[in-house]
C-alpha cells in the first residue's frame, strides 16, 4: 500500500492492504534462521533508490494497539475487513521498530504505525510481521519453540498488495483486491496525527 491509502468494497467494508509500499522478503514462512514452524515473514525497507533503513509502514486497516512490548506491537482491526480469505477480523504483529507505540493507539487505514528497524535480537534492520485471523488470542510456541499468534495466517492470505511493489516474493500467491473504492468518509476520528508527527522528527 502506499502511504495514506484507503480502500472499501462495494459494501463499505475496508480491503486489508499489504502495509509497506515494497514488498521484499529476507526470510520466509518456516525460515531456516529464525521462522522455523512459524509463518512469519520478514520485509526489508525499501524504496526507488533500493534498500531503505528505518522504513515506515503503514494501517492495513482501521486498527488499535491491543498488546505492546519494548520490540514489537499487536494491532487488531477495528471491524471485519476483507482478506483474500474473505470478510474477517484480523490480528497481526509488527516487530523490531525502534519504539513502537503505547496500548491502546488507534489509526486509521493509511496512517503510519512504525518502522522497520532492529529493537530486539537481531542482525539487520526489517520488519518481522505475523498476521492472523480473527480477534487477539496471544502468542504460542511450536514444537520448534518458536513463537506465533494464535490463529495464524499466510500473510498473503491476509492482506491483499494493491499499490505494493513486488520486488522479492518468493513465489507466493500475492493477490490484488478486484476493483476497490476510495471511502468518502473516515469511519473513526482519532489524533493519530500526534504520533505521527513525533515519528516523521527522527532522522528517517
Ligand atoms: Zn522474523
């Protein structure tokens, strides 16, 4: 997706967008070096000129923060949206900005919700996303003793990539959204601006 987009059905319902404007994987679904049994998948920041370090990304949907730790974020949609795997609540985590923000922060669908970045164990600046359906439920360990949300989902089933550029997809199935709306109206008023605005006066 690109930066403040926003995208409804013919219903109104909100079309889950991908949440970076590139789309390049470091490390898939079951990755030999940290995803074994998981499917998460890391992204690298990028952008025209190539790799781009502390890259902002963006509200697939209207979400609010409903779990918060010094390294990572959960978000959850504020209503049913559309996924590839049809109209649904979804959950997903966002891994390694710098400072995520607090419990409790809402944005709307297009509005920046951090960066990729290297806060919490690990070698390179990225972003580690795990999407899953429905509302949270937590995280648990697999057999492999890795960790994962409840419910977890493909993230190619979860987000559709209108407006992303693809540029490292190891062959997924990446699916556009047929067709799509620019709402007429914000469904929720919230002063995300402040957030924002604290995040664009670092040195990105
Ligand atoms: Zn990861």
């Amino acid at each position: 997706m690109r930066a403040g987009q926003q995208m409804v059905d013919d219903h109104g319902n909100q079309v889950a967008l991908f949440p970076l404007e590139y789309l390049y994987i470091s490390q898939g679904e079951n990755g030999s070096y940290s995803h074994q049994g998981i499917l998460a998948i890391d992204f690298l920041g990028w952008g025209q000129n190539g790799r781009r370090l502390l890259c902002p990304y963006y509200a697939p949907c209207d979400c609010k923060v409903v779990y918060h730790a010094s390294y990572y974020n959960v978000w959850e949609s504020l209503a049913p949206v559309v996924t590839p795997n049809g109209l649904q609540y979804i959950t997903f985590e966002v891994a390694h900005d710098d400072n995520p923000p607090p419990l409790g922060t809402t944005a709307n669908q297009g509005d920046l919700i951090g960066h990729t970045g290297t806060n919490g164990h690990v070698t390179g600046d990225h972003l580690h996303l795990n999407s899953a359906i429905g509302h949270y439920q937590g995280f648990y360990t697999v057999s492999t003793g890795k960790r994962q949300l409840v419910n977890s989902s493909h993230i190619y089933n979860t987000f559709y990539v209108n407006d992303t550029k693809i540029k490292r997809g190891y062959g997924y199935t990446w699916k556009l959204f047929n067709g799509g709306n620019v709402p007429t109206y914000r469904k929720y008023n919230f002063k995300w601006v402040l957030y924002a605005n604290k995040i664009r006066s670092r040195n990105v």
